[in-house]
C-alpha cells in the first residue's frame, strides 16, 4: 500500500491531457446534477467520449462499453429533464418502493455475476466481476437520474466507492480522486434533491 501511494504524486503528475480534462468534464457535469442544470448532459456526453478510450486502454472492457450507453443515457436525459413531467412540464423528483429497489438490487448482482463470470473465461479483462457490478450498477443509476429518482444518490455512493478500488488498481489515480470528491458531492446531491422531493410533496394539491 506505501508503494501505491508513494506513486500517486508521480503519476498525477504524468497523467495525460486527456484524463485531465476528462475529470474536470465529469466534476462539472455532477455539479450541475446536484442543481438539476439541463447543461449537465452536455459534459457528460464530452467526459463519455473520453473516457471511452480511456477505460478500453487501461483493460476495463466494461467500464469502456458504458460509455457508449451514457452517450445514449445523456441524450435521454436532455429530452426527459426538458419535458418529461406532466404536460411536458420540467421532471420532479420522485422516489421508488424497497420492492422496487430490491428487484434492482438482485438483478444488478445477477446481471454482475454473469458477464463477470464471461469475461474472465473469454477476456483479459481486469478484475472482471468488479468491473462487471459498476458497470451494471452504473447503467441502473444514470437511467435513475434521467428520470430524477432521488435514491440514485445512494446506488452512486456504493458504485464509486468500488470503482476508487478499481480506478486505482489500473493506476487512473487521477480519475480515482474524481471519485473521492464525488463521494463528499453525493452526499451534497442527495440532501438538494430530497429537499426539493419534500418540497414538491407540500406544493402537491390535496
């Protein structure tokens, strides 16, 4: 571990253009989220096409073939966020049912364990299981924060924590702190969404 982290200066300060901007893309499209910015999707679609080439060369086949479907994500996001509400009116927040979210819940470890298990028989993939929850945990969480489902927080607090992990084992230290801060932002977004959920609830007519 004193190995690792003796070398995280040195690469961070090796890191390449491409990551850099990658990370400042992906730090501004979250900001934006946790204001309910439309904007947002238009750094996310920017990051996505970067670290799409990122993620392939590092080895993580997963995490880079998400990016193609945040791509998609970003643009149904614009569109719901613009006029998904009753009447085509802005999109409220709203929340899901434990039931719900435990059918989530077991389809993502199913889903995880599967492709998981194909990569490592069919792939060099890098830790393959991991890489294969985030992904599909992942896929889960951006669609919920399409459609302003106020517990995406929470799936996103567990999802970044794994992928700190993976980030840096395939040394993407620099990307690995994004997701550091994301986790002190999520807690941010998580209370401004449920704030404005609550307000909603008071505004509902009887």
């Amino acid at each position: 571990m004193d190995s690792v982290l003796d070398r995280i200066p040195e690469t961070i300060a090796a890191a390449s253009p491409w990551e850099v901007a990658a990370v400042l893309l992906a730090l501004a499209y979250l900001v934006l989220v946790i204001r309910q910015n439309i904007w947002c999707w238009a750094g996310a679609i920017a990051s996505t096409l970067i670290y799409l080439f990122l993620m392939y060369r590092a080895g993580l086949y997963m995490e880079s073939a998400l990016q193609a479907f945040y791509i998609a994500i970003a643009v149904y996001g614009w569109q719901q966020w613009r006029s998904g509400g009753p009447d085509h009116s802005r999109l409220p927040v709203s929340v899901w049912t434990p039931v719900k979210h435990f059918v989530t819940a077991a389809a993502i470890l199913l889903l995880s364990v599967a492709s998981g298990f194909l990569l490592d028989r069919y792939t060099s993939a890098a830790l393959p299981y991991l890489d294969s929850f985030t992904t599909w945990a992942a896929i889960i969480a951006t669609w919920m924060v399409a459609r302003k489902i106020l517990e995406n927080w929470i799936y996103w607090f567990v999802i970044d924590s794994v992928s700190m992990y993976l980030y840096i084992s395939r040394e993407l230290y620099l990307t690995a702190g994004l997701f550091a801060v994301y986790l002190v932002l999520i807690v941010f977004g998580y209370q401004a969404w449920r704030k404005d959920w609550s307000n909603g609830l008071k505004e509902a007519p009887a």
